[in-house]
C-alpha cells in the first residue's frame, strides 16, 4: 500500500469517527425534543403533538441543497439526510406509514424516498384502504399515486380527496423506470404480460415492437404482476427492479418505458395542517356555477391576485350528468396573504370549493 493511500484511508477513518459522534449528538437532541413535547402535553393537557413536520423537514433539506459544495450530488444530498431525519424522528417516536402495496411497488418506493427507512411500512390491497387506514388511526400518514407524466391522472384517489376528511401533507416526484421481469430472458417463449394498467399504457410502444402478440393482462398493482409471472414459467411482468429482489425473477430488460422522462406524482395524506415552508402549493377542488364564463370567473380570482396555477383537471362529478369537479394545484400556501385573498375571492365565485392541504412543493 503506498503512503498516500494510507493517508487517505486514515483521513476518511477519523472523518467517520467524527461523523458518528455529530450523528449520535443529532440523535439525542431529536429525543430531547420528543421528551419537551411529552411534558407539554401532560403540563398544559395539549393533544398528542405530531411528529413529523414537513415544513420544517423541506427548509433543512433545502438549505443543505443550496449550501452543498459537492462532489455529492443534490439528489444524494437529499437522500442521505433524509435517512438521518428518519432514524432521529423514529427516536422521538414510532411512526406508520400505509402505502399501495404489496412490497414492491413504486408507491413503496416513493414512501420511503419521503420517510426513510426508519417507518413502520402498512401495506394496503388498495387506494381506499390507504385512505381508511389514515383515517382510523392504524397508519399516521398514508402515501397514494396522483397522477402519472405519460398516463395521466389517477380516477380513484381524486374520488376519495374529495370525500375523505384527511389533509394532503406533501408530495413525492418519483422517476418511473419499467423493466420487464420473468422468470426467464428468451423474450420469444413470452406469451402473456402482467402490469398494472397505467405501467401498461407507459409501455405499449415498447410491447408494441417486442411482443406484438403477448397478451397483455391488467392487474391491480406491478407487485401482484411480478407474484404472477414468478407462477407462470410462459408469462412476464412490467415492474420496477425491486420487484425482481422480491419474487426472485430476472431482471430482462431495463427502461422499457416509452418516455425516459416518465414520473408519477405521489401525494402524502395525513391529519394535520402543514405550516408554510416558503416554497409551498395548494390542492383544492371546485366547481363552476352553471353560466357562461363561470370557470374563467374561477381562473380570473387567481390570475388578478398573481396567483400562478400550476395544474387544473377535470373529473366528472358524481352529483349530475355532465357535471365536472375541478381540481386545482397553485403556488403558495394558504396562509400567504396574496393566496388567502385569492381563495376567499374564489370561493364566492365557486358553486363549491375544498381546501385539500397546502404543503412545500417536493424536494
């Protein structure tokens, strides 16, 4: 070994000893701080106070992202200490998070880029069961898909914002890579395909060309493709490669995807009310009173108050035939002066409007 290898080496071992010295200092103050919370409540009788604060969460990671000299990437900025608020915030207190399952799915995937490792992951059969297991109290926070870049919106989960009492707490931009898993790699002995619906569409091009004559078969998530297809010796699924680790099948090909670009939009649900973080967006949902220009009415409160929009889909509603409920993303939290005024004007414009959660835009 040359001595300037050893050196280097010994300079990396005493960095590490300091690092987990700061670490463990970062640790037993997050206990400190779940120990000053516990009295509170049992001094002044205050609710359980929440653990997780997303505003101030996305302010540290920001600030390390804007300070970071490099050699370290941003994204790897952000996911390294990520992993540290996790594991500090799980010693202030355990933590549930429900997600679309099973094991292996993206939306696993986006609750743990937000959570960390340090949770305890709920796994749930569907949508409404993420919703319900936020609700009675079985997950604190629950993390469903919006909308797909190539696919577009998911029906089911603006249905249930709309009926369900939770807040939106935050949102996760996940990229999408598919790969197509079997148990074998001689793509011509491939006769059927599982995938979830949108993994699907996110993908025919490629299926198109590949395996023209494969039957393709919708199923409820990529998790219960890859259960399949490690079943079936003839047959394939569409998935992320973690689903590969899970039912032990052959990664065969990588990004098969047809926009390399291709990113689902992830939302965290919760109970609480998000404080501003100072790089926020609000989700609501309205309609239109019926005459003409009433939805330019709609735009019009926000356009004067410059209020940018930032997304605006419409769902048919279930009240009537040919009635839609819109739903609106736009920049800035509710509590910000110019948005306030801009949501009290636009509620008296709206037939009906809900508040769906403000919270900082995803890091």
């Amino acid at each position: 070994m040359s001595e300037k290898l050893k050196q280097c080496r010994e300079q990396i071992n005493a960095l590490d000893d300091e690092l987990l010295k700061l670490l463990n200092q970062r640790a037993a103050l997050a206990q400190q701080i779940g120990h000053l919370k516990e009295c509170e409540k049992l001094l002044h009788g205050q609710p359980d106070s929440v653990v997780l604060r997303p505003e101030r969460e996305a302010q540290v990671l920001r600030r390390l992202q804007a300070a970071n000299p490099g050699p370290l990437s941003n994204e790897a900025i952000v996911a390294l200490f990520t992993e540290v608020m996790s594991q500090c915030r799980a010693l202030e207190a355990p933590m549930t998070v429900a997600y679309l399952g099973p094991e292996g799915t993206f939306t696993e995937a986006a609750a743990l880029k937000r959570f960390g490792s340090a949770v305890e992951g709920q796994s749930c059969a569907t949508i409404d069961d993420v919703f319900r297991a936020v609700e009675n109290g079985s997950a604190q926070y629950g993390v469903v898909p919006v909308e797909n870049s190539t696919e577009g919106a998911v029906g089911r989960t603006l249905d249930l914002l709309l009926q369900s009492g939770l807040q939106v707490c935050g949102e996760v931009m996940l990229a999408i890579h598919q790969c197509l898993l079997s148990t074998h790699c001689d793509v011509s002995l491939i006769e059927t395909v599982y995938s979830h619906p949108q993994s699907l569409g996110q993908c025919q091009g490629w299926l198109n060309v590949n395996l023209p004559h494969a039957a393709r078969i919708p199923v409820s998530s990529n998790a219960e493709a890859a259960r399949l297809a490690a079943g079936h010796p003839g047959s394939a699924a569409i998935a992320g490669s973690q689903a590969a680790l899970h039912f032990k099948l052959q990664l065969c090909v990588e990004n098969i995807e047809d926009d390399a670009r291709n990113t689902t939009r992830f939302l965290v649900l919760g109970k609480q009310r998000v404080a501003p973080s100072g790089c926020d967006k609000t989700s609501l949902v309205l309609s239109a009173v019926n005459r003409p220009g009433a939805v330019h009415e709609l735009l019009s409160s926000l356009a004067k108050r410059g209020v940018s929009l930032t997304k605006f889909e419409s769902r048919p509603s279930r009240s009537g035939l040919w009635e839609y409920m819109f739903y609106v993303d736009i920049e800035g939290h509710q509590d910000d002066a110019e948005v306030a005024a801009a949501l009290a004007e636009l509620r008296q414009a709206a037939a009906f409007m809900k508040i769906l959660g403000s919270y900082p835009v995803a890091v």
